[in-house]
C-alpha cells in the first residue's frame, strides 16, 4: 500500500472515461475499463459506478509526452501508463500513454480500421474547419458517416476516410465508405465475407448490398495483415505483398532490423519508393495495463513477485487471473467481498503466560535442551552496560537481556527496573546469549532467538533449538537481530540491513521478502543490532541509542537507552 | 535500412535515469531525511524488485529489464 495505507473512504467508487485511444472501438475501450474495475471488485466490498459528466474518484483518459501533469510519458514503449493513489484532485486518476498501440493484447486482429478513400489511416488530431478533432466525426456529411482525416490538415490535401462505427466491421469500406455488408450476391454466388472473386488484383472486396449489380458499389476489404494498423513514414497503411531486398513479403517482418521490430512496406517494392511503416506486434493489452493501474487507484503499490498484476513489468497473459499477493494487498485495505473485515491488527496485549506456568500441562521440556543456570551477580548494574544483548517486551513489560542476565522495568505500583534474573532459571533450555525475542501474544507463545537457532516456549514447556532455515529464512542469515509483531499473525524478522515478515502460524516467512530496513524503515540505522516494538512504537537500537518511530513510520525520537528506556540517573 | 532513431543514449545513463525516476536512487524517508542512495545500492534494490540476482551491476539483464514496458509509477514510495 502507499504511504500512510491511502484508500477510498467510500465503497461506491465513481469512475469516467474523459477521453478514448483510436487504437480500439470505444465500445470496446468501455468494455476493458469495465472489466479491469470487476478484478478489484470481485475479491472486495467495493463497486464501480460510470460517471459521464462532473467528477469522479477516478477519471480516465489518454494522453501523449506533456499531458497535464508533473510525469510526462515517453512515447512509443517504455512508460505505458500511470496512476495516482485515492484522494482529492488528481488523485485516483488514471493515465494511458496514446503513443501506445492498445489492443485486447491478442494483436491486431479485432482492429478497428479507419481508412481514407486509398486506404491510408486515419490521423488525429486534424482540423476542419478551423476545429480539431481528436476521434472520427460526421461533422459536415448528411449522412452522418463518421469520418477522419489521413492529415492534420483536411482542407488541404482533401483526402479523408470513413470510420467504421461498429467493431464487428474491421473491414474497409466502400468507393463512398459504406460498411461491407453480408452476405451479397455476385454473379449468382453468395458471400458472407470479402472475396477476390473477379479481381485479377489479389485485393479482397465486398459490396454494399445484397445485389453487387444493381448498385454497382463495392468497397476494399483490408486482409488481415494490411489490417495490422501498421504506418509509413507518412501514414500509409502496410500493402501486402511487398518486396525487400529481392524477397516478397505477405505480412510485416523483423528482417532487416537490428531491433526485432516488425515492419512493413507500403507498395510491392520497399526499394523504389522508399516507404515502409511499423506495424505493431501485439500492442498491448488495455484490459491488463488498466487493471494494474486502477489497482494504484485503488491504493496499491508495485509488488515485488512476478506473477502479481501490481509487478511494475508488462506481460500479457491470456486467462488472467489475481495472484494472491494482489489479493491479500486489496483485502488489507477494503476487506473481503463477503464476510466480515480480517481481523484488524491486534492490539499487543501483554499475555500471561510468557513465564513457565508451574501448572502447564503443555509437551514436556525436552531434557537434552536445558542448560545449567548462570549464577546471578545481584551487583550486576544494568545501568553500568552500554549496550544489550536483545531488548524485548514479554507481559507488556521491557526486559533486557545480557550474557545470561535479564533484567525487566516494570510498571505499576511497584515499578521500576527489577533483576538481575538468571535467564537460564526461567527459561532453561535457552543459552547465555539471546540475539532477539518476541512474544506472540495469540498464541501465548515466546520465541527466543540465538544465532542461526530458535526456541519456542509456551508457558514452561519449549520446543527447540530448531534452525531458523526451518521457518524459512536463508542460510545466509547468521542471526536475527530484532522482531516487530506486525497483527495478523505476521512478524517482521530483522538481519543485517534486510528484514523478513514471518508468518508465525504457518510458520513460514512470506514470499517477496527479504526487502530493504532503510527502504521502508527509512532513517534508522540500517544495521541496528536490535528492533523491538513497544508501547506502539518501532525502536531501532545501536550502541547507546535508540531510533524511535511511529506507527507512520517516521522517527520521532532518538535518545539514549540507559536514561530513556532503563531509566538511569 | 531506416532503423529506430536508436537515442545514443549510453546504458549508464539509461540505468541511471531509469533507477531516478523510479525512486531508486534518492529516498525521500517518512521521517524527511533524504538520503542519497550509491547507483551499486540502487541496482541492488531494482534488482531485487525484478526478482533478479542482486549483483549491483549493470548486466545484460537488469538493463534489458530496464528497458521492458511497464508502469510509470516509482517502485520505491516517493510517488506523491
């Protein structure tokens, strides 16, 4: 999640489509957008609602390079698209880079073809008398045909094409734009799609009606690869076949280039004319590209595991599903669709049990384990040390373990600092040196970490040493130097200047991880030699002092331990 | 052949604008301090967020990674 866990404050989020790419039919465009809100909306409470006019939490649109806000976009390739977590203004909003070749990610088939009366693609934005226009348009025709201009300039070159409204009719058009339409008849035959029938030209046709004679109207119908919404220099579309280095092609080619990307040429011969064009590979698919940015708007961060739909990579897929990753991030912040909300973070109530229970009838201690108990100096002076072995919260109050040694600052009536206490009294299967602790309030249980090995006591029976590579952690890890209980069962495991998050009842650590101390915990030290949680507060401790932060994760405290936490004159 | 106006930008300065804009190199912490990340530090960091082997280096993969389509916003929380 972001910063601070930004979310929505509502269920019914609002979105609106303020702008469309020409790449796809708007239906089409309405049609991705709407299923990429079902992904977040099918594993939350939340619903989407369209808006078409005013404001809504997310407003959609396509843009190029500069397009209105401080992260410009790159053209073709590169940055796809970005968006903003939940908030006011742009906040939640959601941008598309039209330098971008969108489709449903299956390629160009199910293109929409604009073309000009010789078949050259549209070109937006253009102008028409004195307007621009970013889309086809029927303005000027009584028929209400849409059309485009295949130049910015339509007065000019006076060269426009017909714009198929519907999907279904990728085919070109007409002499005078009209839709292909089937089945017709031709010479007594019937045709339900385009034919070369009676052309020596190898072009496919098709006519406007039912009887190619009567009207004698009949339109060209690009073949697939001449569908591919490929472009010149000049914005010709690809003709097939064409012919390269003595080679003929009847589709776009990577041959030639030193970069894999396909191309095309715009007449039979790329040599004389010296035309050629891109024709888009796959493009990419809108429907994946928005969900992953709605789930930014949602208030999602990038993910670190591949399979994720917030990895910040693109990869199409063909049957899309969440990664669990995804899930568990959008259910932190709205909760599941149906039931009641997970549990929230559970308070760190001190348990009363982290001491042996004389009367526990847990597993017997494992006789192997117990070590003899280190006599006590009762002159011991905790204050007189500069630095602790590990620091701790066990029943709500702080203990401070050294070299066989414990000593505990409780609060009440009685407070204050108490001890020396022999560790290997209360606890006798651990050693002298402890490298952390951390006491899982749910389970009752306490975990006792010492170099690469662990202990688990419940009440006054214990269950190790067991190797900390058991719960997951690398061989790599010599020890674990802190612990922060993090609710839901997770705990933050710290090492060196990484940190694990531990799922204590599968007692596993949590893919994606180890990240970064300072990447998250950012101004801490990023090797401190201890990491507890206390009284709500992350304390990051080397040498002497402390770094205190708050829940934000902002440091709002350093200090000395010795005067601050012991409470030493 | 009229191949890509290929930038000549040099894969340093690839890396380099890559692991800026995508908030590897200058972390802005919660808690105000700035601190200045070393690109070996901030290669790592990228490289673990790939999922890759976290050499430090700028190796052929981590720059093909870098120049893979993806989102604009910063992997690393500055994105305000």
């Amino acid at each position: 999640t972001f910063e601070g866990d930004l979310k929505w404050d509502h269920q019914e989020v609002t979105y609106r489509i303020l702008s469309y790419t020409p790449d796809m039919a708007t239906s089409l465009v309405d049609d991705a957008f709407a299923r990429a809100f079902k992904v977040w909306s099918d594993v939350t409470p939340l619903t989407f609602n369209r808006l078409f006019d005013g404001t809504a939490d997310i407003m959609i649109s396509f843009g190029k390079i500069d397009h209105g806000d401080p992260y410009p976009f790159d053209g073709k390739d590169g940055l796809l698209a970005h968006a903003y977590p939940p908030g006011e203004g742009v906040q939640g909003d959601a941008h598309f880079d039209d330098d971008e070749y969108w489709t449903l990610g299956e390629g160009p088939a199910v293109k929409t073809l604009y073309g000009n009366a010789d078949g050259a693609m549209c070109h937006f934005p253009f102008t028409f008398e004195g307007k621009s226009y970013t889309t086809c348009t029927s303005d000027g025709r009584s028929d209400d045909l849409p059309w485009c201009s295949t130049t910015a300039d339509y007065g000019r070159d006076n060269k426009f094409g017909f714009c198929p409204s519907e999907l279904l009719y990728t085919f070109g058009g007409n002499a005078d734009g009209e839709k292909c339409v089937f089945p017709f008849v031709f010479l007594d035959k019937e045709y339900d799609s385009c034919t070369t029938e009676g052309r020596d030209d190898g072009y496919r046709w098709c006519a406007t009606t039912s009887n190619f004679d009567t009207d004698v109207k009949y339109g060209f119908c690009p073949s697939r690869e001449t569908a591919v919404i490929g472009g010149n220099s000049e914005g010709e579309s690809c003709h097939f076949p064409f012919v390269f280095l003595g080679k003929e092609y009847d589709s776009c080619t990577s041959e030639g280039r030193g970069d894999g990307k396909l191309w095309c040429g715009t007449t039979d011969s790329y040599d004389d004319d010296k035309k050629w064009g891109f024709c888009p590979d796959q493009g990419y698919s809108l429907f994946l590209v928005a969900a992953h940015e709605f789930g930014h708007a949602l208030g999602l961060e990038h993910s670190n595991i591949r399979e994720a739909l917030m990895y910040p990579m693109y990869s199409f897929v063909e049957d899309f599903s969440l990664h669990e990753d995804d899930i568990e991030g959008i259910q932190y912040l709205y909760g599941r669709k149906d039931g009641p909300d997970p549990t929230p973070p559970q308070p760190n109530t001190p348990s009363t049990t982290a001491y042996p229970d004389p009367d526990d009838t847990d597993k017997p201690t494992d006789p192997t384990t117990t070590t003899t108990a280190t006599p006590v100096d009762p002159t011991k002076d905790a204050c007189k040390m500069n630095k602790f072995d590990t620091i701790t919260v066990i029943n709500g109050e702080l203990h401070f373990f050294n070299d066989g040694l414990y000593w505990r600052m409780s609060s009440g009536r009685d407070g204050g600092l108490k001890g020396p206490f022999s560790i290997s009294e209360t606890w006798p299967a651990l050693p002298a040196v402890i490298d952390s602790a951390f006491e899982n309030t749910l389970a009752r249980k306490l975990y006792f970490f010492s170099g690469t090995r662990f202990w688990v006591y419940t009440g006054k029976s214990v269950l190790g040493p067991r190797s900390i590579e058991k719960l997951g952690l690398p061989n790599t890890v010599q020890k674990v130097e802190g612990a922060l209980q993090r609710g839901k069962g997770k705990v933050l495991l710290f090492s060196g200047e990484n940190y694990w998050r531990l799922d204590v009842k599968a007692q596993k650590i949590d893919k994606g991880y180890p990240r970064y101390t300072d990447a998250v915990f950012g101004g801490v030290p990023n090797d401190a030699h201890d990491v507890f949680q206390y009284n709500g507060h992350m304390y990051f401790c080397r040498d002497r002092f402390y770094w205190r932060m708050n829940s934000r994760r902002q440091v709002d405290r350093v200090g000395y331990v010795k005067y601050d936490l012991l409470q030493c004159t | 052949f009229p191949g890509d106006i290929i930038k000549n930008m040099t894969d340093s300065e690839l890396a380099e604008g890559y692991l800026k804009k995508f908030g590897y190199m200058d972390t802005l912490t919660r808690s105000g301090f700035q601190s200045m990340v070393s690109t070996s530090k901030a290669l790592k960091r990228m490289q673990r967020q790939m999922g890759m082997e976290e050499t430090g280096e700028l190796d052929k993969s981590t720059l093909e990674a870098m120049k893979r389509p993806r989102c604009g916003v910063p992997d690393v929380a500055n994105y305000r």
